[in-house]
C-alpha cells in the first residue's frame, strides 16, 4: 500500500489506513489532503479518502472518489479492495464481490482480501465460492486454526457433512497430545461437539457415539454431553441404554419435557400425532405414575399425562393439577391447559369439573369431597378460569358473568381486566375492549405487558392517536415512534397497519406493513458480523444453526402477515386509481402537448428527486462536521404518500409475493394473492397454477372454489385465441381441465351446485355458493340472497348441561356476509335485515350494533367516550382514551421511584 509513494507520503498513507481503523476520520482526511496536495492523481489515496468520507456519511462524494482511484490506478488491489468495502457499506454485497475477485487477480494470496471475501460468500450463500476461498486461506496459512475450522463449516454448509469431517480430524491430528490448555478446553469442547453433530447428520450414529467416548475426559460440558450420548444410543437401537441416561437427566431437570419425550420414545411409548391405544395409555400411565413419586415437585410430570389420558382418569388426573394452582392463584392455568381443548370430549370434563368446584366453594369453602377449607381467593381464580372458558367456547355472556363476579369479589386484581378486555374483543366490541385494557394499564403503570396489550386494544378499535401516546411511555425521550421502529416492534406496526388500512389510508398502512419487512431485511443483515465471530469464538453449533434460522427467516409469522397485508393495499391501490384534476386536463390536450406535459413532469419529477438527495447529503455532512454521528435524518415521507404513488401496483405486489411463494408455500392465503395478483395481470397460466395449489391444500376452502369458478368463468367468456400464445393457453386449459375432480363432466353451475350439496349447514360455504351463482347468473340475485338468509345457526352440542348456549356461527364469518350483502350484491335491505338478525346472535357487537354493545347510547363505554370528545376528563380510567399529563407525570414519578 502507498508503494509508489515518497518515504514521507508513504508514511502519511499508513496514517490514513490507521486512522480509519481507529475511527479517526478527521484526521485521516488531513493526512490524505496532504498526499493529494502533491499527487492529486495518486489512486489509492484518492480510494482511501472516499472510503473515509464514506463513515462520515458523505456517500455521494465517496463513491465519486472512489471511482477516480480505481480508474487512475485500474491494477491496484487496494482500489479494488476499497471499492468493495464501500460496496460492501451499502449492502450491494454481489457488486462488492465482484470488487474482491477484481483485487485478487491483481495479488492472489492477498489473506484480508480473501477473509473479507468468504464472509460475503457465506452471507450470499455462494457456497462453493466459500469452500473454494476457505480452501486458499488455509493453503496460504495452515498453522491458523480458525482457517482449518472455517474450512470445515464451510464444507458442512456445502452438505458435505462427512468431507467436513476429514478436515477436523486432519486437524486435529496437527494438535499436541497435552491439547487443549486450560484456557482453550470450551473451545475444544465445542469442536468436538460439533464433530459428533457432523457425524450423526451424516449418519454414522456408532461412529459419533465412539468419538463421544473417546473424547469424554476433553469435554466439560457434561449435559451436553448426556444428552447427545443418550439420543445415540436411541438411534443405534440401544434403549434400555438410552432410557437409563434419559432418567438421569431427568434426577439433574425433571421439568425438561424433552428429556420425558426422549424417555417415551426409548419405551416405544411415543406417538408423533397425540393419538394412543389403550395398551399404551395404561403403560405410560404406569410410568408417569412411577415418576410422579419419584419427582413429587415436578410440575411436567404431572401436565403431561392429561395429555393421552380419556375420560374418568384423565377428570382424576386434571383435577389434582387444578386445584392446588387455582389455591396458589397461578394467573396463566389456562392458558396452559388452553391445548387440551383440541381433544373432543376433555374440555366438557374441565367445564364440568371446575363447575363443580366453584359450587362448592361457595357452599362448603372447600373443594368436593375435602374438609380442607380454602382460601377466598380459590372462589376468585376459580371463577377467572371459568371465564377464560366460556370466552374460549363462544359463550361471552356468561364469560362476562363469571369475570364480573370476578371483579366485585377483588377488584385489585390487573389480570381480571385483561381478561375481560379480551372476552369483549372476542365478543365484538372493539372499543369497551379499548377502555378495559387502559383501565388494567392505568392499575399498574410499570408493567410493559399490559401497556402493549392495551396498546393493541386500541389499536384494533381504530384508537391510533391513544395507541401511540401509550406505546412511547416505554421509549426513549426525543422521537419516541422512530424508537418504537428501532426496538423492531412488529406486533406494533402489522397492528397499526391494519387500523390505517381499515379506515382507507393505504399511505400510512404501507408505511407499516413495509416497516416489518424492513426489520426482517435487518435481521438478515445482522448475521453478516457472526460469521468471523462465531469461527473465532468456536461457537460452531449455534452457528450453523443461525444460518439455517436465517435462510427460513422470511418463513416465520410476522413477515407472512406483513407480506399478505402489502400485497392487499397494492391490489386495493390497483383496483381504486386516482383521478385527479391534472389528469382530467390532460384528457382535454392535445397528443402533442400531451406528450410534451409529460416530459416535462418526468423533468420536474427528476429534479426534485435530486434536490432532495442533495439536502439529506448536506444535513448528513453538517452533522458529521459537528461531530454527531449515526443521527437518523428526518424521514421524507411520514405519511407513505409516496408509497401509494407507485406507478405499477401490481410490480410491487409480484415482489412480495415471489418471497410469500418461496417461504410459504403451504400457505392458503399465498396461493389465493398469486390468484388474484396474476388474473389482474392477466397471466392466466400462473393464476391456474395458483387454483392448482389452493386445491391441492384445501378443496373445500370456499375462497378455493370462489378461486375455481372466477377463473374458468374468466378464461371460458374470453374471444377466440388469435395469437400463438393464446392459443398454447387454451390448448393447456383444455387439457389440465379433466384432471380437476370438481369439474369432470360438469358445467360451472353444476360444480357450484354440488359444492353447495357438500357444505349446506355452512355459512360461510353457503355465501360462497350464493356469490358463484349470482356471478355465473346474475338474473338469480334474488335466489342467492335468500339462501344466504335461509342459513340456520345450529346450536353447538353439549352434553353437561353447560351455562348459557354456544352457536355454530362465528362473529367473523357473519361480518363477512354482511359485508358480502353490502359491496357485491350491493343489497341494502338484505344487508339489515341481516344485520338486525346478527345483532340478536352477538348483542355486544358493535358491527351489528348489538343491544349490549357500546354503541347504544345508554353504554357506560359510549358516555366516557362522549365526555372526552367534550373535553372532559373521565373520574374512572375505564372510560379514558386519551393519555392526560397527569398520568404521564404519575408514570414518570413512578419508574424514577422503581
């Protein structure tokens, strides 16, 4: 580096290359005015300087500079190599690789240039690119262990777990017999570990289990260890062997439910899918039993038997787990007990059996069949379960008995607040949900978890203002919502998202939707650090499993939402363009002038764009001579207007959908947006794909076959094919038809017909058929409203005589009928009359403005409501909405004070 320079230039250039990697940008940047004050063309420095330039947030003059050293100095490796660092910078990681390959031609053994390239390899997934430089590094330097290291993940990763292998025992057959020393025996440990782990993916269990023997005095962390030797043993066949290590491991954590699953599979007690038969269910009742006397404090041993035990066992079994934690007041009982009420018959038994409990509580003040008198607070935990259970059952009603009862018996108690919040949000009234959330907050200003619930609450009843001066008591001082952004806070922005989106500003909902995809992009660039730390830190395992977390990253919840939720605002902004005045003038003009107006709005529209990049440049640079950096620069569009002035909806759309149909494949809702995505663009091969799909996942979804007749009713009331590739379209339609079992020699209108014969207790199929049959004959509207209104909501069987009656309909399904009624067979009669018959089924729904809901006018949710439109300040926090200074004076008091 700095060769071709003068001693004393020479020496200003290490200054510079020491100056950046000591952050000392400043004066880095006065060394390199110096050189270039006598060599104004000198490439490497010029490379050095815009890579300096680049940390203090002057991008457009470093790219600038950087540009001009590589072409005054095309064959310097440094130019090159500081081209990809700048490349690098800006996440272009593909350009940056291309700058790397470019420096190595000039100076092939060049190892930085070599390590910095493998890290983009591994951050790329270009994996034979990453053996093939891990390869070089360690021909180049083989007495680093890190390279030979570096050299087998990446052959591991390359799934060639067995070469992988080779290479660590080529190591360490390189080491001394004293290896490793005090200091390093984690770091071995690890290695071997991850040697065991390469060996058992590779399938040699006897050989995994050998090397585990042979290095136990070498390995200190002994659970590990246990647990690897014990699962070994499984898979060779061995389990009486297993089954004695799973039992020790149980004696050291006898609440680890992977150690008893572990134990059941040694047994031959295990079942992937839940399901028993008689025979096992008396063993592992045997068994749990056994346990359960050898681990009396163990709470696993004793929840994971209601799992596989029926009926009189399993009402013994769950009710010695409730009662000494309904005593206790444990708060989360249900939600632990919430799986079991995927078994047909086990909630009935629970409803049955707390029923009992509370009746005689209340008149014994002891459990049935004991002299043991109980707390009052049993009375109180008991009917907060009973509460959770008829909410979870449907039965809101009775729900908001027990949980007022609740209430009147300890009103201090926060957890009954939440509960009741949630039992009115489930029942349908958004807005009490709201005030109840805020009344639990405002019991407890220091909880985080019950400030974000109540966040959510008023968010899902349209409350963003509220949301958002509730939300920033937990941020930092300043710009509190870009502090929200910048904690990752995606439940936050998909909640907030979907209010903006439901009152029609697809801005604001964009903004937030593409936020969450923005975090996930953040979280992929995360990794880039670990992958010189984990290799040097020898954390090999959690290495390599991060990576296989990141490449499923986009799978996960939240980036599914978000993605189905841009998708929709893209095809609403699609569907509803924008016809301003501007565009209604243009009609009036001229081609010519037309034509001109355009150019001219491309040339203002450019220029602008430029104007602002000159002024984000220019605060940048200010801040940076000021000394302040990494301040975030004022975001240029708050609102997402911007976001909706996209000019092809349906190219953004395709965007996130491509990576919905990569990662979530098994998705109904990606297949059903690649539908209506690619009939809107007319690429009907690829919405037949998508119908395939929906099929193939569920045939009897109504949106697949809403999906199925849309598209042949679509694709058979076209012209005749003209071009060749119309006529290609056709010819495969026509003979991908018969393969599709609803429409064998069968019209449109006989597969909706059969469709309907297959589901007529269904509401929810019963709407799809009525919206089919108007669609493929619009003259029987009337025929399809009236078996839409014909539907019978059944009540739901019970067979304990339960409280109250649950029904087959959902609040969901019926909002969406009513809003089928209202937009597509645009009905207003129809749509109240259904309207007034719903609000009879969900009397606190204020969709359907139920009679108990808190839009009726005598609601003591409406009147706090109305008092804060007025300016008044409600006396209780139920009614608040708004966040007043005396709260937030109260909640600063109190955080100072903790």
């Amino acid at each position: 580096m700095g060769a071709s320079l003068p001693p004393k230039e020479a020496n200003l250039f290490k200054l510079i290359v020491k100056s950046y990697e000591t952050k000392q940008y400043k004066k880095g940047l006065k060394a390199a005015d110096a050189i270039l004050k006598k060599f104004p063309s000198h490439g490497e420095t010029l490379s050095m300087k815009g890579l300096t330039l680049n940390c203090m947030d002057r991008k457009t003059e470093a790219y600038e500079l950087v540009r001009l050293g590589v072409k005054n100095d095309i064959k310097s490796h440094v130019c090159w190599h500081v081209y990809g660092l700048l490349y690098r910078s800006d996440r272009e990681y593909r350009e940056a690789i291309k700058c790397y390959r470019n420096a190595l031609r000039i100076d092939p053994d060049n190892l930085e240039i070599l390590r910095d390239l493998s890290l983009l390899q591994a951050q790329m997934r270009d994996l034979s690119g990453f053996v093939e430089t891990r390869q070089q590094l360690l021909t180049l330097k083989p007495n680093h262990r890190m390279n030979w290291i570096g050299f087998a993940v990446s052959q591991h990763l390359n799934a060639n777990a067995s070469k992988a292998v080779e290479i660590l025992e080529a190591f360490e057959g390189t080491l001394e017999d004293d290896y490793p020393p005090e200091n390093e025996l984690c770091e071995h440990t690890e290695m071997i570990m991850y040697k065991v782990s390469l060996l058992e993916e590779s399938g040699a269990f006897g050989k995994a289990l050998e090397e585990l023997h042979k290095k136990e005095p070498k390995i200190v962390d002994k659970l590990s260890y246990k647990e690897q030797e014990a699962y070994l043993l499984w898979k060779l066949g061995r389990p009486a062997e297993a089954s004695k290590l799973y039992r020790v491991l149980l004696s050291m954590n006898p609440d680890n439910y992977r150690y008893y699953e572990g134990l059941q599979k040694c047994l031959g007690l295990y079942s992937e899918s839940g399901q028993y038969s008689s025979d096992r269910i008396e063993k592992l009742n045997a068994l749990y039993q056994s346990l359960s006397e050898q681990y009396t404090r163990s709470s696993a041993v004793k929840r994971i038997p209601l799992d596989f035990l029926q009926d009189e066992r399993f009402k013994e079994a769950v009710a010695k787990y409730i009662k000494p934690l309904l005593t206790k007041g444990v708060p989360s009982l249900f939600s632990d007990l919430c799986s079991l009420y995927d078994h047909p018959r086990k909630p009935d038994i629970m409803e049955q059996l707390v029923v009992e409990m509370e009746h005689s509580i209340r008149t014994t003040g002891s459990y049935p069949g004991s002299d043991v008198k109980e707390p009052p607070s049993t009375l109180l935990w008991t009917l907060f379960f009973l509460a959770q259970h008829y909410d979870k059952r449907g039965q809101y009603d009775v729900a908001l008995g027990k949980i007022d009862e609740a209430i009147a018996h300890t009103p201090t108690v926060i957890d009954l607040y939440s509960v009741k919040s949630r039992i009115m949000k489930h029942a349908g009234d958004l807005t009490a949900a709201a005030a109840l959330a805020d009344e639990a907050r405002c019991m407890d200003l220091a909880d985080r978890y019950i400030n974000s619930e109540c966040v959510k609450r008023m968010l899902q009843a349209d409350q963003v203002t509220s949301a958002e001066k509730t939300a920033v008591l937990f941020t930092k001082e300043g710009d509190q919502l870009n502090s929200l952004h910048d904690m990752q806070c995606m439940w936050y922005d998909l909640a907030s998202g979907d209010s903006y989106f439901r009152q029609g500003d697809l801005g604001r909902a964009l903004k937030r939707f593409l936020a969450v995809e923005k975090h996930y992009s953040d979280i992929s660039e995360d990794q880039f650090d670990f992958h010189s730390y984990c290799l040097r830190k020898m954390t090999l395992r959690s290495y390599v499993g991060m990576l296989k977390f990141e490449d499923r990253l986009h799978s996960f919840p939240y980036f599914h939402k978000a993605a189905i939720r841009a998708i929709r605002c893209y095809l609403k902004l699609h569907d509803t363009p924008k016809s301003t005045a501007e565009e209604d003038e243009m009609s009036k003009l001229a081609p010519a002038q037309k034509k001109k107006m355009k150019k001219q709005k491309k040339a203002e529209a450019r220029a602008k764009k430029e104007a602002e990049t000159k002024i984000e440049e220019s605060t940048a640079c200010g801040v940076s001579k000021s000394g302040k950096r990494n301040v975030k620069p004022v975001d240029p569009d708050p609102h997402g207007e911007k976001l909706i002035q996209v000019e092809d909806p349906m190219a953004e759309a395709s965007k996130y959908l491509r990576l919905l149909q990569k990662h979530s494949p098994n998705s109904l809702e990606t297949h059903l947006l690649s539908f209506e995505v690619n009939m809107r663009k007319e690429k009907f091969l690829l919405a037949f794909q998508a119908v395939k799909q929906l099929l193939k996942l569920d045939a009897e979804n109504p949106d697949s076959h809403r999906s199925l007749v849309k598209f042949f009713l679509k694709t058979g009331s076209t012209s005749s094919p003209t071009t060749e590739a119309e006529k290609l379209r056709c010819s495969v339609l026509e003979a991908e038809r018969p393969s599709i079992s609803q429409l064998q020699n069968k019209s449109l209108v006989e597969a909706n017909k059969e469709f309907l014969g297959r589901h007529e207790d269904s509401l929810v199929h019963r709407a799809a058929y009525a919206e089919m049959l108007c669609l493929l004959d619009p003259s029987k509207k009337t025929e399809a409203i009236k078996l839409i209104e014909d539907s019978t909501n059944k009540v739901v069987q019970q067979t304990n005589g339960a409280l109250g009656v649950a029904r087959e309909w959902k609040l969901k399904d019926c909002i969406a009928v009513h809003k089928l009624l209202e937009t597509v067979f645009l009905d207003s009669e129809a749509a109240s009359r259904w309207k007034s018959r719903c609000a009879e089924y969900f009397p606190f729904s204020t969709h359907f403005e139920g009679k108990r809901s808190s839009v009726m006018p005598d609601s003591v949710y409406n009147s706090s409501l109305k008092s804060n439109e007025n300016g008044d300040t409600p006396n209780h926090p139920m009614g608040q909405t708004e966040l007043n200074d005396g709260q937030l004076e109260a909640f600063k008091s109190l955080t100072v004070s903790t």
